[in-house]
C-alpha cells in the first residue's frame, strides 16, 4: 500500500531524491516491526468487490487525484500489496531493488529500470518488498492517455493513435505491458525529473509534470513500436507501413491506390486495416486529415475555410461536420479553446 512522503523544505534535486525515496516513511517504520503477513490498517476503509470470480481489493484513487489527472505515489516496503483492481492506468516502475508482481495469476519478476504498464481492472497483487526495493507508481486517468495525450505527440498522428490504443485499450494484449531496462536511462532521468516535482512542489512544477509525462509516454510508444513492431513481427510491422503511407499521403490516398503500393487486393487491404488498426481506411484518413487540421487551428492564423482546403475538404460545411464528429466542438470553438490554454 502506498504511503505519503513530505519532502523537508530545502528544493530537492536529482541528487537528494535518492536519499528522500530510501528515508523510511511511517508505514514502513511500522511494517518493519510486523510481522511479514500484517497489512495495513489503511486497508479496512478500502472496498472489495467480486471480480472474475475472486474477492479482491477496489483501488479508486478519487480523493488522492481530486482535481489532478495523475498521482505519484512510492509503495511501502516491508509489507506486501493483496490482490487488487483499480479503475485507473497505472505506471508501475522498479526505482531500485526488484519487484514480483502476480497479474491476473502469472507472476512477474521485475528489476531496476522495468516499467509495467496496467490497465483499469487488471487483478494484480505486489509480493513482499524489501528494504532495497523502491517501486514508485503513477496513476492517470485512461481519458488523460487517450484523448489530452494524442493531442501532444502531434507527428505521426495516426500510428500514434494505434499504439495508444493498443496500450491502453481493452484488447488481446493481456492489459498490461512490461518493458525491460534498455542500455539507456531516459526513462529513469524522466522519472527522477517528474518525482521532483511531484514531492517537492515548486512555480510551475503541474506543468513540468504534464511535460515529462508527454516525454514518458514519447519513450514508452517508442519503446512499444521497437518491441512489437521489429522484424520478428512482420505483420504488426506492415500495418505501421500501411499508417505511414496514409500519413504522408492522405491529401491524396484511396483505398484502390494504397492497395496497389502494398500488391494488396483493395477488399482485402480494407478487411486487414479494420482487423489491425481497429479503424476502417476512410476512418482513419480522416483523423489524419482532422489532426493536421489542429495543428493549423492551434498554430496558425489561417481562415477556418483555408484551413479545410489545406487537409482536403473544399466542401466548408462538410469540414465542419467532420471536424464535430470526431472532436465534438466547431473548429472555431477548438481555436479558441487552444488559445486561451497557450495563453492563460
């Protein structure tokens, strides 16, 4: 179970993090002195419910993320973590030390610099963590990684739309994914910067925040697409072929001529990109277009009616269809929405 960490007043720095997260908390001074099976007694204010047939912890997060859209917590060590559902995302990383998880009955054997990625009512439970181990964990909302999140990456609109889909939907991917440290620390330099803020809260550190979690989740997809997306899985990979095509080409891309470039039958091309991307064509064409056109809404000055030129759409009326379709405001009122966060 997590426990609240207050950092002393002096600004922490990368430097004093370490000692901050190793300094023992309340809840670990009193685990060390319990037997290894105690839990918490934060436990019997927290509901259990019935899920897939066992009883089992419900984590909400509501009063720790009332008006936030993540929290940070670090988890006690000395103690272990039941079996357990949450109706958040959540980032789990190993800081130092190692970490045995058991996700939906499988167990995980997790070491320093791993990231476990869960989705919302995934049974997870933690083993016992010892002194060494330091796991820190952030909680988001699923609509702060779907919707605000897109928005950021900006570039590749369309594949990034897939891969987050593919982490954070409800799909076959078993709803967790586990990267393995690589040769790299920018995850670990990511974290380190977001902690700081976190803890020891200063001018601007939400937005801070908000920045390295868009570059958490930079490093995370791109992690994703080398881990799924490499040789070893053609298939995955020419679905992201197939993306990128329609991302540099969608002013001008059918469904006939994309399937020609790929020597593909355009009623099979259409079944394929349905089955892989969880999007028709048309669809996905037309969040390319809907992209770049927010792009030119957030940055530009340009006419509305320019605008709808520009990704395609000579019709005005049909662009504003379109545009409310998927964004569920006009243009002009997303404009002006994006203006005044740049400049509030």
């Amino acid at each position: 179970m997590a426990d609240t960490l207050h950092p002393r007043r002096h600004t922490m720095d990368i430097g004093s993090l370490d000692s901050f997260l190793f300094r023992y908390t309340e809840s670990e001074l009193r685990h060390r002195g319990e037997p290894s099976d105690v839990l918490s007694p934060r436990y019997r204010r927290i509901p259990q419910v019935n899920f897939a047939g066992r009883d089992m912890y419900l984590f909400s997060f509501n009063s720790l993320m009332e008006g936030r859209s993540i929290c940070v917590n670090k988890e006690s060590r000395f103690t272990f973590i039941p079996e357990h559902i949450h109706t958040v995302i959540e980032f789990l990383y190993v800081y130092a030390g190692h970490c045995t998880q058991v996700i939906d009955g499988r167990r995980v054997e997790m070491s320093a610099g791993d990231i476990c990625l869960l989705d919302t009512n995934v049974p997870h439970s933690i083993e016992y963590l010892n002194e060494s181990d330091i796991v820190i964990t952030i909680e988001m909302r699923k609509e702060y990684l779907t919707r605000g999140f897109l928005q950021r990456l900006g570039d590749n609109a369309i594949i990034n739309h897939f891969l987050v889909n593919a982490l954070s939907a409800d799909t076959a991917h078993d709803q967790h994914l586990l990267f393995r440290r690589r040769g790299d620390n920018a995850i670990h330099s990511i974290l380190q910067n977001i902690l700081c803020e976190y803890y020891d809260p200063q001018l601007c550190s939400d937005q801070a925040i908000e920045a390295n979690m868009v570059l958490l989740c930079c490093e995370i997809l791109r992690q994703y697409r080398n881990q799924v997306f490499s040789p070893r899985s053609s298939d995955a990979g020419l679905i992201v072929e197939i993306l990128e095509y329609i991302e540099k080409n969608y002013l001008t891309a059918t469904l006939e001529s994309t399937a020609r470039h790929f020597g593909f039958h355009p009623n099979y091309l259409s079944a394929y990109i349905k089955r892989q991307a969880g999007r028709s064509f048309k669809e996905l064409l037309i969040l390319q277009r809907m992209y770049q056109a927010c792009f030119l809404l957030s940055n530009t000055e340009l006419p509305i009616y320019e605008i709808a030129q520009k990704v395609g759409y000579n019709n005005l009326g049909f662009f504003y269809h379109k545009f409310e379709a998927v964004y569920h405001v006009s243009p002009a009122e997303y404009r002006a929405r994006q203006w005044e966060a740049q400049h509030f």
